[in-house]
C-alpha cells in the first residue's frame, strides 16, 4: 500500500511541475500502524538479529497508576501472557499486571522497527522525486504523524493511551524561506491544531473566523521558544455498560 501511494506521490508531484501553478499534496503512509507488510529483506534481514531491537525497559505501569489511566493494550480481549481470551470485565483483566512474554515483546518491536524504515524508504522516494523536479527550493515540507505508538513501555501496546509514547509525535517543517532554522530543533509544545494556522500563514492567506490553533511562523527563522506551557491531547476508548477498553462481551 505505502508503495503505492508514494508512486502515486511522485506522478502527481511530476503532473504539478509541468503546470507551474502552486500546489498542495497531502501523502498518507499506512505504516508503522498495524498490521505489518513490509519486505522480507527488512523483516528478516535489517532487524533479523535480536541486537539490533532494544528490550522493554519498563514493561509494566508504574505503582499507583489511577485506573482510568491504565494502558489500553489495543489488541482486543486478549491475555497476553498466556494467548487466550478473557472477559472483558475491568476487574479480570490481567494484562496490565503480567508483562507480554520477552519473545512476543521482541518479535512486536522488531516488526515496528522494521515497518518505520519501510515507511520511511517510503517518504524519501517523495522528497527525493521533489529535489529532482528543483521544487524543494519553493515547497513547505511538513511531516507529523496523528498519533504516537508505544512497544511495551508501562504495559502499553499501541496507540490507545494518554502516555508520552502515545501523545507526542514527530514534527518536521523545511520552509524554503527560513534557511536558518534548517537542522534546528525546539523543546516548544505545540499541537497538531497548529499545522493549519501556519500553513495559511506561510502561504499568505487570511484565517477563517473562529478557527483554532497558533501559528508556528515566527518560530521558524529563527527558532524561538514560547509561552505556552501546556497542550490538549485526548484519547477515545471503546466503552459499553459494565465495560471499558475493549469490543461488548457476549
């Protein structure tokens, strides 16, 4: 899929060019979200060797966590330690108190691991096709994510849950125009309801009445910090009655 929607990236990028007109592509990459299709030659080549895949350091939830901020393991009914289904009743659960079996953590992170570098191959194709078109010099680049993943850390699995690993994701802006901020890095918080704002602003165009989020411009050329000290995540979790965090049992 993440093949194809890079090749169809790199026609529509050579279809734009040949226009001369201003443009905008969005381009999605399934993976590293479940489930994993990747090459055999990553799978079993790149991250064949269990050195090359770091344990969990901390695979189950700190003492005292509150309930309502157990990890959500994203992997339906299922008791991890031992394959078989349970109920899914909050008070049997077990998977936040015995940790995934070390083989499955390893065969989890090798699979992640080996699904980023396919996408990532993936975008490169793209930004490449966009120097070779000499579009870099005139194109805003932003590449984020809608959500984070985590592989084992506090007994979480995925992407269902209010942990950093879950919340925070990557954020990269090249803007043509701000040439000393290329390679810099910031500890600002900013949020995804940012990424509209800045585009309209970078582009010259008014913002609608009433829309969120702050524009990141000024932040840009060069790199500065903010005063905005904290940012809105939220998570959404499948609840029936006398249930929580997972399908309706039977």
């Amino acid at each position: 899929f993440d093949a194809n929607v890079a090749r169809e990236a790199r026609e529509r990028l050579r279809r734009a060019n040949a226009t001369g007109r201003p443009f905008a592509l969005g381009v999605g990459f399934h993976h590293p979200h479940f489930k994993w299709h990747v090459p055999t030659r990553l799978w079993a080549g790149r991250y064949a060797s269990e050195a090359e895949i770091r344990p969990v350091a901390r695979p189950l939830p700190s003492a005292g966590l509150p309930l309502h901020a157990m990890p959500d393991q994203h992997l339906t009914n299922v008791d991890l330690s031992s394959g078989e289904r349970i109920n899914t009743r909050r008070e049997t659960k077990s998977w936040w108190r015995v940790p995934m079996p070390a083989r499955a953590q390893l065969e989890m992170r090798r699979g992640y691991s080996a699904a980023v570098t396919w996408m990532d191959e993936q975008a490169g194709s793209v930004l490449d096709e966009l120097k070779r078109l000499h579009l870099q010099r005139s194109t805003l680049v932003i590449a984020t994510s809608d959500h984070g993943f985590a592989l084992g850390e506090g007994g979480s699995w995925g992407k269902n849950g209010l942990l950093e690993l879950q919340t925070r994701v990557p954020l990269i802006l090249r803007h043509p125009g701000a040439l000393r901020s290329h390679g810099a890095r910031s500890a600002a918080p900013v949020e995804l309801l940012d990424l509209v704002p800045t585009i309209l602003d970078l582009a010259a165009h008014e913002r609608p009445v009433g829309w969120e989020g702050t524009s990141l411009r000024r932040r840009l050329d060069p790199v500065e910090a903010t005063s905005r000290i904290a940012v809105l995540g939220d998570v959404a979790t499948i609840c029936a009655k006398r249930y929580m965090w997972g399908p309706r049992a039977k």
